[in-house]
C-alpha cells in the first residue's frame, strides 16, 4: 500500500523522490520475497487477496514500466500458491495456511475468486455475489496460465520452503497434496495458534466440503504454545506435538511464559479433530 501511494503520488504531482521512494519500497519487497519464491504470509487467504488487489492497483495506475514489470513478477508468484491450493471439486481453497481467519472459504473471497476467474470458479448466480467498490478498476485477474487449476483437479503435490533463518540454519516447509477426492496439507514445523492450519484435511462429505482440523485446546481455546512438527509424503502424515515453555497462549507472544516448572495452568487441555461441513447456499443467508 505504501509504494502504490508514493509511487503513484510521484507520478501524478511530478515528485521523482516520492515515485524513487515508492519504487525502493516495491523492489524490496520484490527482493524479499524473492528469497524463497512464496509469500511471508503463507497460502493466507485474507492477505493473498491484499497483495493481488495492491500489485493490480499499481500495475493499473502506474505508467512506469519498471512498476508494471515488477507487480507483474510478484502477481504471478501469488497467482500461482493460489492456484496450486484450490481445489475445483470441493469449491475449497485448501491449507495449510500460515495466517487465515476462516477455514472454510468466505463469501468475499468466494465472490473474489468468481470475479477474477471470469466465473471459471463458480459459487453463486453473479447478482448474489459480495462486490467490494475498491474492486472497481483496479484491473484484478487470474493470468489464463492459472485458470485450468480453477476448472478441474489434477493430482499434485505442491512443496515450498515458506520460511528460513539463514543464522540459525533454521526452516519451514509447507506440504500441500491434492487430488479429487481430498485435499491435506500440513507444515513442517508450526505453532497451534488459532490463525494457522498447520495441519488440515478438505474432503467431500456428500456434495458438500468439510474439513478436519488438528487443534489443540486449552481451555477451550487454541493454544498457542503447542509446536507441530511432521513430515508428510502425499496423504500421509506423521508428526508430534512439543509445548514451548517461554511461548504465549491464546496469542504466541503475548502472555508469555506459559509454562511454569514444567506445568500448563489449565482447567481443560485437550487435543482435536475438528469436523466441519461447507455450503456454498449460507452466501445468500449473510447477506
């Protein structure tokens, strides 16, 4: 957001330190993410659809090639973890994801991904769908590379290193296997809060989508000092659970040490399998 408002700014007012300031912070954000192929905020829903509306705003609005080229480069990066994680069948974009604030798919992101597939991922008749005015003119599209992943499922296995800590000779890896029966996903090396999918199945449960989701529930919440680690080869997955002992609890950082002489202060401490059913006809009841 910030480069498309001093890139553009630049341009329109004839402020070339404006338009060099919001092009340094395009290129390092180009460069960063460049690092590992993939974004920060791994297969996120919520800020996947963030970063394809602002780099489609400013390859838009921007008369500088440089700009185009290089929100073009980052559109197709995004595109791509997008495409590869829907699944046509069950009408489902799958995990696992690093930040999401819903499991199932939301009726803006469902109505997003209609609008940008020119209806190759169909959900609801075009008068029922949610319509964000910021949508309008910002030329969001699916690249027609990406449209035969919206169309129908082959069986794939997508395999990306999402994280790394070159001093510590630390990552994470993200696993993803679909197939037109299910879809499962899982990460490498996760905590349990609430907003990640560290470890998630999408199936088909009579017509409709479900999922089941590894949690683990302190108090009834997810608890955010459990660390997932697992390894996963298609539709198996084996993996262990570890608690921190300086790690936060409903949040991973707030409310730290959360562990006192080796004991977790709890009334309820269970792990869960939760199952949950989708319906494309709730969109129409929320509105």
């Amino acid at each position: 957001m910030g480069a498309f408002v001093t890139a553009i700014a630049g341009e329109h007012y004839h402020r070339a330190d404006y338009y060099e300031y919001g092009l340094q912070r395009l290129e390092r954000f180009r460069d960063f993410t460049n690092r590992l192929q993939t974004f920060q905020e791994y297969n996120s829903p919520a800020y996947a659809l963030i970063t394809i509306l602002e780099l489609s705003k400013l390859r838009t609005e921007s008369v500088s090639q440089q700009v185009k080229a290089i929100s073009d480069e980052m559109l197709g990066l995004c595109w791509k973890m997008v495409a590869e994680h829907y699944h046509p069948g069950l009408q489902q974009w799958c995990g696992p994801y690093s930040r999401s604030y819903s499991t199932l798919l939301k009726p803006e992101t469902a109505s997003f991904l209609q609008l940008v597939t020119e209806g190759m991922a169909f959900f609801l008749p075009w008068e029922q769908l949610s319509y964000s005015p910021e949508w309008f003119g910002s030329g969001i599209r699916c690249p027609e590379a990406y449209l035969p992943y919206f169309r129908e499922t082959q069986t794939h296995t997508v395999r990306e290193i999402f994280y790394r800590d070159d001093k510590k000779g630390f990552e994470k890896t993200a696993h993803a296997y679909m197939m037109p029966q299910y879809a499962l996903g899982s990460f490498t090396r996760e905590i349990m809060w609430n907003q990640c999918r560290s470890l998630i199945a999408y199936l088909d449960n009579g017509g409709r989508a479900a999922y089941i989701h590894l949690r683990v529930l302190k108090n009834g919440y997810d608890y955010s000092s459990a660390l997932l680690t697992s390894a996963q080869h298609e539709g198996d997955v084996i993996g262990g659970l570890q608690f921190f002992t300086n790690g936060g609890d409903t949040h991973y950082w707030i409310r730290r040490a959360a562990l006192s002489k080796r004991k977790i202060c709890a009334y309820a401490l269970r792990l869960a399998d939760i199952w949950m059913i989708w319906n494309a006809s709730w969109f129409s009841r929320i509105k």
